[in-house]
C-alpha cells in the first residue's frame, strides 16, 4: 500500500480487468481480496448485468454531534464493478477507484483483536472488569488509551451476544439424536 498525497489516503493494488467463470467465484474473490487489504467489502448495487461493491465505511456520515466515536460511514470512494457478459459468459471485474480515504488493515486492528481475545479469557478466568482493565493495560502499554472501563464492558457484551447467538445456532442435542 502507499499513501497518495493526504496521509488518511490510502491506495491498493489494482485487480484491474480480471475475468471469472462465475458469480459465486467473483464474490468469493472480492471477499478474499477485501480481507487480504484489511477491509470489508459490501455491494451497493447487484442485477444479471452488474455489481458494484464498495468498502464498508462508503457513505457518508450524517453525525453533526461531537461523539468521540469514529462513525463507519466515511465516504470513501473506493469501488470496483463487475460487469457480466453474455457472450462469453464471463464476469469481468474493474476497478473504478482504488482509494481509501482511512487506514486499511492497520495493525492498531490486530492488536485490538488480541486484547480482545484477552479480555475474554481473564472473564472466563472469574475477575471483574476493573482487574481485567488493569490487567490487559500492563500487559499492552501501547493500548492503554483504547482500554477503558467502558470498552472492557462492551467487548464483554459482544462476547455474550456471540456465545448467545452459537447457542441459538445449535440444534438441541435431543432433536439431533432422534433423527439419526
């Protein structure tokens, strides 16, 4: 990646021009390549002919208070088309613009990811959140300011809701024996 003028803009390798056989390859493609470069892609607009994805933070925020968090919406104006072809029945994908106007797949992700992963496992170890944001904020000095009380509380919610929804997920351990 380099940076292109501001330092907030951030540009990738063109996948200028790339064929595929199929639509579920193409998709899987654009998945693959959007995790490769540390961001996730969505489409914005999809019929037989074409599909347009986007980064995840493509529209523009509509937040005037002054909320410390950042907003996902950011109007970045990356974005790459696919164009379908009746012909050779071939998907062909250009890229319109291959800029970012935040970081992509910064390493400020991975090592949030992992005090994450932390939090977690010294919850499950039995302690309260204040020992836990001690605890995480010795072991990663660098993450002092991301680590909060609040932001202990949040990661610990998120971590019920996604063992709540596993949970919800399974089928019943009874329902599954009766069919076999």
């Amino acid at each position: 990646m380099a940076g292109r003028g501001d330092d907030r803009q951030l540009q990738l390798s063109l996948v200028d021009l790339q064929e595929f056989n199929s639509e579920a390859i193409l998709r899987s493609f654009v998945c693959e390549y959007a995790e490769k470069h540390g961001f996730r892609a969505v489409i914005t607009h999809s019929n037989d002919k074409a599909i347009h994805f986007a980064c995840q933070h493509h529209r523009r925020s509509g937040r005037k208070n002054g909320s410390e968090r950042q907003p996902l919406e950011q109007g970045c104006p990356f974005a790459l088309a696919a164009y379908h072809s009746k012909s050779t029945r071939s998907w062909t994908l250009k890229t319109k613009n291959c800029v970012h106007n935040h970081p992509c797949g910064s390493a400020q992700n991975a090592a949030q990811k992992r005090v994450c992963a932390d939090i977690a496992a010294l919850h499950r170890a039995g302690n309260k959140p204040a020992f836990i944001q001690q605890k995480v904020v010795s072991n990663h000095p660098d993450m002092e300011h991301v680590v909060t009380r609040k932001f202990v509380y949040e990661t610990l919610r998120n971590l019920r809701k996604r063992e709540l929804r596993a949970r919800r997920a399974a089928p019943p351990l009874e329902d599954s024996l009766l069919e076999t």
